[in-house]
C-alpha cells in the first residue's frame, strides 16, 4: 500500500541488486494518478488521469499518441 504522495509498484526481476531489480514494472502514481508500464527499466508506456495513452513517451499530448520508428 502506498500513500496519496506515493507510488504502488510491483516489479519484474532477475537478480537481487542493481537495476535488473526492477527491469520490468507496473507502476501507479498516487500524486499523479498515472499507471506506468517499464522494460529494460524504462517507461514504455503510460496513461494519465485524463485516459490520455502514451506508448514511446510519458506526456501524451492526445488520448493515443505513439512516438518512436514505425515499420511496416
């Protein structure tokens, strides 16, 4: 549990020390009300309180924005 200032995290991990502790995680942010998603500690992905969806960024400037190099 976390507090209103606070994060809630749950972490994916392959070791014990360093940032492979936390390579892969879900994280809501109680201050900001946003639920982030991270690989390779990284954010990948995140929506804001608004419903606003982030992919390749973590400030969406509309309710779907994908930023990053697209192939087809």
């Amino acid at each position: 549990m976390a507090g209103a200032s606070n994060t809630g995290n749950i972490f994916f991990s392959d070791a014990t020390s360093g940032s492979g502790e936390s390579d892969g995680y879900i994280q809501y942010s109680h201050s900001n009300q946003s639920l982030s998603f991270g690989t390779a500690t990284d954010a990948r992905m995140k929506i804001d309180s608004s419903g606003r969806v982030g992919i390749g960024t973590t400030s969406a400037d509309s309710k779907l924005d994908i930023r990053g190099t697209t192939q087809i």
